[in-house]
C-alpha cells in the first residue's frame, strides 16, 4: 500500500465531495432564483388535490435540486399560515419523488465508458457556465451561466469521487472491512448519519453509486444505505421546525415519519426476501443488468414512489397523529397572542427568491393594519366610541413589532444572493416600513385628540363630523390606488394616487376655511377647532406616506 497514493485518494475524495456540495448549493440557488415566481404560482395550487401537491413538490424538487430547500421552504408557508398541514404533507412527499433526479442525473453520467463519457460532457458545462458567468451582463443570463456551471461541477465532483473510489476498491483490505457491513438495519443507520453530517441526501446518494460502480460496495449495501440517506435529510427540517411554531413542528415530523415509515416498509419487504433466498441487489440486479449505476438510482426513484403511494391514502391519519403529539395547549394563548409575522420567518432565508416575495406580503399586510387604525382613529373622534380601542391597541402593537423586526428580516435577507431586482426592491422596504409605522402613530395623535375631547366634555359639530368623514374617504381611496401600484407595479395606479393626494391636499385647505367660519360665528370651541386642524394636518400626512410606499416600487 502507498502512503502517498492512499493520502492523495482521501483528498481527492474530499474535494470531490466538496465540489459536488457546492454544485448542489449553486444550482440549486440560481435555479431557485430564476423560477421563484413560477414556484411561488405552484404552491398555491396544492390545495386542488392531494396528487396535485405531490406533483407541485416533485417539480418544485426537481427544479431547485434540494428536497432540503422545498421542506424548509413548505415549513416556512405553514409557519405563516400561507399552507395547511395537510397540503405541507403532500408537498412534501412529491419532494422526495423529485429528490430522486439527482442519483438519475449521476446515473446517466456514467455512461459512455468505450466512447466519450457522458460524464465528461456534462462536466464541460461548467466551463460554457463560467463564460457566461464571465461575460453576461443582465441577470437572468448570469443565472443561466450559474446554473450551467453548477451542473457542470456535478460531474467534474462526481469524477474526482469516482477516481478516489477506483484507487479504494484495489485495495484488498479496503474491500474486506467494507464487507463486514452487512446487517441492513446498520447500513441504514450508517447512511442517515453521513446525510445529516453532509445535510445533502443527494450527495450521499452520488457517492453509494459511486461506490457501488467502482465495486467498493455490493449493490445491496448501497441500497440500504441510500434508504438511510432519506431518514438523514429530516435533520434540516427537524432543526427548521422543531424551533418555529406547532404547525412548522407537526410539518417536520410527517417529513421525519414519511420518510421513516418507508424504510421501515422496505426492510420489513427486505427481510422476506432474503427468507426466500434474495435480496434487492440480486432484484435490481436482474432489472437493470449490467448498469450498477441505474440498478441504484431507479432503487431510489422506486422506494421514494412507492413510499408516496403507500403514504398519500393516511394522510389524514398522519395529520392527526402528528397533532396529537405537538398539542395545542390553553395555557399558551397568552404566548400565541404576542405579535408575528404573517408571511416571512427566519427559515424562508433559505429560500431568498421565495423570501423577498412574502417579504413584500408583509409590507401589504402591514399597510392594512395601518389603514385599519387610521379608519378606527377617525371613528373613535367623530363618536367618541371606544369599542374598538382594543383592537387598534394591538395593532399599533404590531406594527412598532413590524417596524423592527421586519427590518432586521430585510437585512439578513439582504446578505443572500440576489437578483438585482430583487435587491433594489429589498432597499426600499426600509422606508416604506417607516412610512408604515409613521401612519400608525398619526392614528394615536387622532385618538390623542378623541381624548381631549372627551376630557373636557366636547365633541365635533355634525358638519366637521361629515368633513372629516369625507377626508377618511379620500385618504382610503388613495390607499386602495397605492396598494394597486405597490402590489402590481401599476403606474395607472400611481398616477390615480397622485390625482387623489391632490384632492386630499384640496379637501383639506377647504376644511382648515371651513373650521375659521365656525370659530367665526361660534359653532366651535376654539379647543375642539385645534383638534380638528391637528386632526386635518395628521390625515393629509398618512396621504403622504402612502404616496411614499406607492413611489418605492418605480
């Protein structure tokens, strides 16, 4: 045995993992990147049909190249209440389906050996990646570039790991301390620890092929260490939901127990074989001969879709049995009540293309609590009604939450990779949470002024009651056209916007005239008249910030 040669094989190994790691996160990243909208569009048909969300997390699988991505990134939805557990548990099952193109990409790869080896064409991408990653200019082109090398370096990773394989499985030695792993139940337990130490089942699954082609391992070791690789990757999920919310905890336990409940099916089924004298390696090996590469990859394919097919019928049964072991409990509804977010969390970092569109959800969200407190504001001054008090206490409560925590969010999305799109949007969601948050502190100084009133025995006149009715009118239209114009970047809007911030400003040099006539001829208080123009200057404000929130998307 050379030293030499055995140290330079382990470093060949570890770098050609490592590419291959970095292959995956590449790809995976600019092909999230470039399809985020289109994926965005496939979630939100989960709710059709439990087939439906099998299919929606399979091409969504397929096209981002990590089962990890789309649970964490389906753990996000259900934390925010965007999906049901119920759609999160098919989703999540079409996931593992579209996990499987990896081992089939691999598997294809390795053809070619008396010719030129699809490998080494495949590998040649990186370079046509690079170039483009070089020389491109606009975004989508560098994605593209992105996404070629990413696919590249698949294979160059995969043969650097094949090469350190080959030299392995000359070595006699190396070879007989491999065989002693023979009981299924440890070749499994050993795969799920090399996944989660990796956190890439695909990767784990490249190498057993890898291994199984260069002969270091039986076909059948291979297959019970790549059913171990689907319980390893629930380590991501479990870190991403076991510290979130119940749904998120429940969603991260259909994963761990889908993917547990299939391999415990496979080797109840393994065990029963081998009591007939077979096993899968001679199985497969019957299949597909010849092909040790596609005897394990369709291995793959076939476990992850026979586990769906046994799995999508108790569904519901699932749904319960996780519920029941993350209760809900009474004594948290205090806790449940603290104000959070409604469309973003922490793990939709991992997602960022996925992140910065319910990023500007939440600003929209946050928008309409602002309107709702300016609008029961302006109720509680014309009635001096307080039945609503408490409900635009806990919104004012939320938005000061929004407007330092939503922009905390924003920049720890910012240091992700992004689109220069998306990057320039993310820049002005800081001043449209202070817009934001601005609106809802003139809803307090309107209540303030109801205070007053109250205190001293006062109220408005019915004519500065229909005044102040009319400028909340103007100011909500103005907020429906800005809200158009932000969500959908529709410059008819804003223009419609400016048209009725004009009125606004109109309406309310007309009022601050009106109000000098009532002094005038004693139909108000001078008291209840400075409440009134503070009141008027305070809504024309709001206008202004809205109108501010409308600029940001232009």
């Amino acid at each position: 045995m050379d030293v030499v040669s055995v140290i330079t094989s382990v470093l060949t190994l570890v770098a050609g993992v490592g590419i291959f790691l970095i292959a995956c996160t590449m790809m995976s990243s600019n092909l999230e990147a470039l399809g985020s909208k289109k994926l965005k569009a496939l979630f939100s048909k989960t709710s059709k049909s439990k087939l439906l969300g099998v299919g929606v997390g399979a091409a969504a699988t397929a096209a981002i190249q990590s089962s990890s991505a789309t649970t964490v990134m389906v753990i996000g939805f259900v934390n925010a209440g965007i999906m049901t557990l119920a759609q999160a548990a098919t989703v999540i099952f079409g996931a593992n389906i579209g996990t499987t193109i990896t081992g089939q990409l691999v598997a294809l790869g390795m053809f070619g050996a008396s010719s030129i080896s699809t490998s080494v064409i495949f590998a040649a991408l990186a370079g046509v990646g690079a170039f483009i990653l070089v020389f491109a200019k606009k975004d989508k082109a560098q994605k593209i570039g992105g996404i070629l090398a990413g696919f590249g370096m698949l294979f160059v990773g995969l043969s650097m790991m094949s090469g350190a394989m080959g030299y392995f499985s000359e070595l006699e030695s190396v070879k007989n301390f491999l065989a002693l792993f023979e009981n299924p139940l440890l070749l499994a337990l050993i795969g799920a620890l090399l996944t989660a130490v990796v956190q890439s089942s695909s990767v784990m699954t490249s190498m057993t092929i890898t291994m199984v082609v260069t002969g270091l391992i039986s076909l059948n070791q291979g297959i019970y260490l790549t059913m171990g690789s689907n319980v390893g990757t629930c380590v991501t999920a479990l870190i991403a939901g076991l510290t979130s919310t119940k749904n998120a905890k429940r969603t991260a336990l259909v994963h761990l127990f889908f993917n547990v409940g299939g391999v415990v099916v496979f080797m109840i089924a393994g065990m029963f074989l081998r009591l007939g004298g077979v096993d899968y390696g001679f199985l497969f090996g019957k299949m597909f001969p010849h092909v040790p590469q596609m005897q394990l990859a369709m291995f793959h394919t076939i476990f992850n879709v026979v586990t769906v097919v046994i799995a999508l019928p108790l569904t519901g049964l699932l749904v319960k049995l996780v519920t029941k072991i993350v209760p809900d409990k009474k004594d948290e509804s205090e806790k449940d009540s603290a104000p959070k977010f409604a469309f973003v969390n922490e793990y939709m970092l991992k997602t960022p293309p996925i992140a910065v569109q319910q990023t500007k959800n939440e600003v929209i969200n946050m928008a309409a609590v602002a309107k709702t407190n300016f609008d029961i504001a302006c109720d509680i001054v014309c009635t001096l009604n307080y039945d609503r008090l408490e409900e635009f206490v806990k919104n004012e409560i939320f938005l000061n939450f929004l407007n330092s925590e939503l922009t905390a969010f924003v920049v720890k999305l910012s240091r992700s990779d992004l689109s220069e799109k998306d990057r320039t949007y993310l820049s002005t969601v800081f001043r449209s949470v202070i817009d934001l948050e601005r609106i809802g502190d003139y809803a307090e100084n309107i209540v303030e002024y109801a205070d007053k009133l109250k205190e001293s025995g006062e109220s408005f006149s019915s004519e500065a009651i229909e005044e102040i009715t009319e400028l909340k009118n103007l100011v909500n239209s103005l907020y429906d056209n800005v809200i158009t114009a932000y969500k959908d970047a529709k410059r008819s809007a804003l223009k419609a916007a400016y048209v009725v911030e004009e009125k606004v400003d109109k309406a309310a040099e007309e009022m601050t005239q009106s109000h000098i006539g009532r002094l005038r001829d004693g139909k108000c208080t001078p008291d209840a008249g400075t409440r009134y123009v503070s009141l008027v200057a305070n809504a024309e404000r709001v206008a202004d910030h809205y109108i501010n929130v409308a600029k940001c998307v232009f």
